[in-house]
C-alpha cells in the first residue's frame, strides 16, 4: 500500500502524520508525507520521503502578538484587528498552499489511498476525488467522529453540552462552508487545477465521493475514552509515537538526570508571552522547592539562566528524557501528554488556548495530574503548588502507573495500519 499523507500544523501536530508513515514502510508498504516546509529537514530526518508546502501564515503564530491572542490577554479591539491581520495574510498565502497541495500529488505518484488531518481538509480530501482513490481523515480530536459524548469543533470546549447538543453539533458541522474568500479561491483551484466538476458541499471532506467514511484516532483511548456510536467505522488504537532513533548524549545529559532527579519543563512551539515574567517564576519555584528544573528550549527558544537548580537544553526525544524525569511541565499539547503519560511520570499542565486545555482536562481526569493552570494565570506560588501535588500525591503515583502500563499496552499506530490497509482493500472490491 502507498499512501500521501498531508498533515498541516505544529510539530506536535505533524508528528503523528510521521508515526504512520514510519509504520507504513515497516509493513512493507511506501508513503509520502506533505508538511509545512519549515518541518520538512526534520520529518526527512527521521526516515520518511517529505514534500513541503507553504506555511508562511503559519509561522505568525510565534509573534508577540498572536501569543497574547490566544493567552487571552487582549482587549476585544485589539484581538479583532491581530485575528484579521491574520485571516488577511492566510488569505494572500492560500492560493500557493492549494498550488502545492496538487504540486505534491502529481510528484508522489501512483498511490492507494489519501490520508488527511483536519487542518486543510477542505482541500485536500479533494485530491482523492482527483486521484480516484479513497480518503480517510487522520485526527487528534474525538470532534470529527458523530457521537454524543463528544461535539465538533464548533463546541469543543465548551461548558454547556448535552448528549443530544453534541450529536447536534455534528449535523450542523457538516453544513458549515469555509469562509467566502476561502471559497472562492478553493472553488476556482478545484475547477481550473483539479478539472474536478461542480459539486454541493464540496469543501466538506465528509460528503466527498472518495470519502471512505473512515477515520483513524492518532490519540490514546487511555487519555480520551471511545465513544459507544463509533464502532468499526472509527479506529482508535493508541497514539501515534514516531520512532526518532538512537539517541546520542553527548553532553553527559543523563548523568545529570540520573543524579539531579529535575522536574522538566517543555512549553512547545507556542512560547509565552510574558517570556522574562516566565522565567522568573521558573526560578523562584525552583529554589522555592529546591528541585532541578530541566528547561527544554526546543522551538519555543525558551531560556531560562541564572540559578543553579536550573539548566537550559534544546530539544531532545520525549521517549527517551521523560523516562528519566521526576515531573513532567508543560502546555497540555497532544504529543506532550501521551509522552508522558506513557512514560510514567506526573505531569503540570499550563494550557495556553482551547486544545491544550482540552488534553490537560483528559490529564486530569486520568488523575497523573491535577487541575490545569492556565498560562495567563500563571504565578510561582500556583506553579509551587501544583508541584508538590504531584510529587507527594500517592494517588496520583498510583494513577501514573495505571495510565503507562495501559498505554503501553494499546498497539497504536501499528493497529491504525492495520485497520487502515483493511479500509483500502474493502474500498476498492
């Protein structure tokens, strides 16, 4: 089987697109993966045929001010005019993502089947109606798949949801159009590039012709419980962990994990705003508690200086320095959670926006961690706190151990390969 593979997001977001593709070629099979061009040296790196599209737009969240935007910490004025600054420049940038999206289809080649995230869908489940191969979406998110413990995305979050308003939720999804000036472009791009007809709804990859009617959960049903209504037509295996190699230690990093025991913080991609104010909390909880805080800069570039209890390092494999931490700190991201939990380590949450704070909510009810902080509230004594929670908390300890051993369990993206090979096979009888 040879799959293409579009994924569009953060590296945590792109990661699970990788994981698939690994497990693709370990069964003997091929596949192409489209990320973000700034992603595409590191997706190669690890072992997986990459193609790049545009990310331009995608690269503005890192500004100041569109960290602010999602912390929350705008005035409405404010969050309207950065909100359409940005709709403005994803407009601009549009027309190159759907050029490239078609771009990478004509150069992969022959391939079975068209495996998407939900960031992009509405463009690229259409290259399986091009193609005439079946699509299946790939997703982070128990929002796509219709049930009523679950809502879409239009509700994702939010506190005032019923059984019967989520399943709701869903019917009106799939009559939402993108925004016109999407459209437009999307319309012209599938008529003048693809050659593809007209077609009601064409935007919404549930209804597309090529649509499988599958989906695959790249996430843990240990960290999100399956819904009773998905049954076979809804995959839900594990996470999916890539395999990033051997680890070198160069630096004699884990002789200092294995004689400091610290605590870990990693804030991912969508650093803080409040960069200085961030790091003087750091190191007023560490010597506060008087614990080794490890500092993973990573792409955040995220640096923290000035004590001794503190150390800065860039990134390195969460399978390999998790195992090694006393704690795990972090924004609540997808990839970031399953590590962890997998790991067997309690874990702090410091969720920025909506998504995170839906992981570390799971995190929390698992009970290897306790209630999310979110980072605009963020203070040394919250931080103090929730550490020596999750440090001498013998329920949490005991949770910690039931979450790893369960999850490491779960066959994850290998059964997703499995299950997504049957999907093709029964598709194209």
């Amino acid at each position: 089987m040879k799959a293409l593979i579009y994924a569009y997001g953060t590296r945590g977001d792109v990661e699970p697109a990788v994981a698939l593709a690994q497990a693709i070629l370990r069964d003997g099979g091929d596949a192409v993966v489209a990320v973000p061009r700034s992603l595409v040296a590191w997706v190669a790196g690890m072992g997986v045929s990459a193609t790049g599209v545009s990310d331009e737009a995608l690269q503005r969240i890192s500004s100041p001010e569109v960290r602010k935007m999602f912390e929350g910490s705008l005035t409405r004025s404010e969050h309207r005019r950065i909100a359409e600054a940005l709709m403005q420049e994803s407009v601009d940038e549009y027309g190159q993502i759907l050029s490239d999206i078609a771009r990478i289809a004509e150069e992969s080649g022959p391939v079975e089947v068209v495996v998407h995230a939900q960031g992009l869908a509405e463009a690229t489940h259409q290259i399986g109606e091009w193609l005439e191969v079946p699509t299946v979406l790939a997703t982070l998110y128990p929002n796509y798949a219709p049930s009523g413990r679950y809502p879409s995305m239009l509700l994702a979050g939010s506190r005032f949801t019923s059984r019967a308003l989520n399943r709701m939720s869903h019917s009106v999804a799939n009559l939402i159009a993108p925004p016109a000036v999407f459209r437009r472009q999307l319309r012209s791009w599938r008529s003048e590039r693809l050659g593809l007809g007209e077609r009601r709804g064409y935007w919404n990859f549930r209804d597309s012709p090529s649509s499988s009617k599958k989906i695959l959960h790249a996430f843990s049903p240990t960290l999100v419980r399956p819904a009773d209504e998905w049954g076979g037509s809804v995959s839900t295996r594990g996470f999916w962990f890539a395999e990033e190699g051997r680890y070198r230690d160069d630096d004699g990093l884990g002789e200092y994990l294995a004689s400091a025991s610290p605590i870990v913080v990693t804030l991912g991609s969508l650093r803080p705003s409040d960069e200085a104010g961030t790091d003087e909390i750091i190191r007023e909880v560490a010597e506060a508690l008087q614990v080794h805080l490890l500092v993973v800069s990573g792409t955040s570039e995220f640096v923290t200086a000035g004590s001794d209890l503190v150390r800065v390092i860039d990134n390195v494999p969460f399978s390999w320095l998790f195992p090694r931490a006393t704690a795990v700190v972090h924004a609540g991201g997808a990839g970031v959670s399953h590590h962890a939990v997998r790991a067997g380590v309690p874990q702090v949450t410091l969720p920025i926006h909506g998504e995170q704070l839906m992981w570390a909510k799971s995190l929390a009810e698992l009970g290897v961690a306790p209630a999310p902080i979110m980072m605009r509230e963020l203070t040394a004594e919250a931080l103090g706190r929730a550490l020596s929670e999750v440090l001498n908390s013998a329920g949490i300890a005991r949770s910690v151990a039931a979450g790893a051993l369960s999850m490491r369990r779960e066959d994850g993206v290998d059964g997703a390969v499995r299950d997504l090979e049957e999907w093709v096979v029964a598709h194209s009888s």
